[in-house]
C-alpha cells in the first residue's frame, strides 16, 4: 500500500529534455475498484492478454493504466494488477518469473552479476532464465 500513495511526475510523459521523475507531496489513497499487484519488470505475456490490454473490451486495462502512470517503476505493477484484477485471465498467471537471479539480502536497486561460481545454484533452481551476465562472462 505505501509504494501506490506517492505520487510522481514523469517529465519524459511531456517533455523531450531528460530529466529525474519528482514526487507531488499530495498522496493519494488505495483504489478500491480493483486490488494492486506487484512482481517482476520481467514477464511473458500471451498475445491473447495483449489483445485485452491494447483494446480492453471492459475498461479495466485503461483505467489501471490511467493510475500507474504516476506511480514509481510501473513495469513492476500495472500488467499483474490488469491480469489479476480481469475474470477473464486471473486464472493463467504463474506466480514466478522464472529467472535465476542473484540478490544482496536485504535486495539492493540491482542484482549480482552471475559468474561460473554460480553454475551449480543456476542448475538446481530449474528456473530457464538468469539475470543479469557480464558482457565478457562465459556463462
């Protein structure tokens, strides 16, 4: 609930200069129209799902978009709050984003690079994907 009652303003959404996103101090309550979800920036989406979002037939893809657009890291929010929310596609989620990854404990903004040492823990997670390699790393 904390990360969704900041909000932020995205200069790139308006303005061709680059520049840091800045946050309103006006917050704003929880929606209660549907429940927020968090997960990976990381995900394979069906082009059925893709479809829903692009026309969104009930609404739903739009006005959830409409509240993540000033919200920090949107990637990490907006399809698993459309899929979990729709009737329709809440049922075909997997809830694991199937990468290997590496992290600091407490986890930091980014993970470890993996390197050989990680070859055996890589094998025994069953998990198809790593992040993140070195650009020089024979992994």
């Amino acid at each position: 609930d904390q990360r969704a009652k900041p909000v932020i303003i995205d200069p790139a959404l308006y303005s061709v200069n680059k520049s840091d996103v800045f946050w309103v101090t006006e917050k704003r309550s929880v929606p209660t129209a549907y429940k927020l979800f968090t997960g990976s920036a990381w995900m394979m989406l069906s082009r059925q799902f893709v479809e829903y979002i692009l026309w969104g037939w009930d609404n739903l893809p739009r006005i959830v978009l409409m509240y993540y657009a000033n919200f920090l890291s949107s990637p990490e929010g907006y399809f698993h709050t459309v899929i979990c929310n729709a009737e329709e596609f809440r049922n075909t989620t997997v809830n694991h984003d199937l990468h290997f990854i590496s992290w600091d404990n407490p986890p930091k903004q980014h993970p470890h690079f993996l390197t050989a040492e990680h070859y055996q823990s890589m094998v025994e997670s069953n998990a198809p994907f790593g992040r993140k390699f070195g650009r020089n790393e024979p992994l």
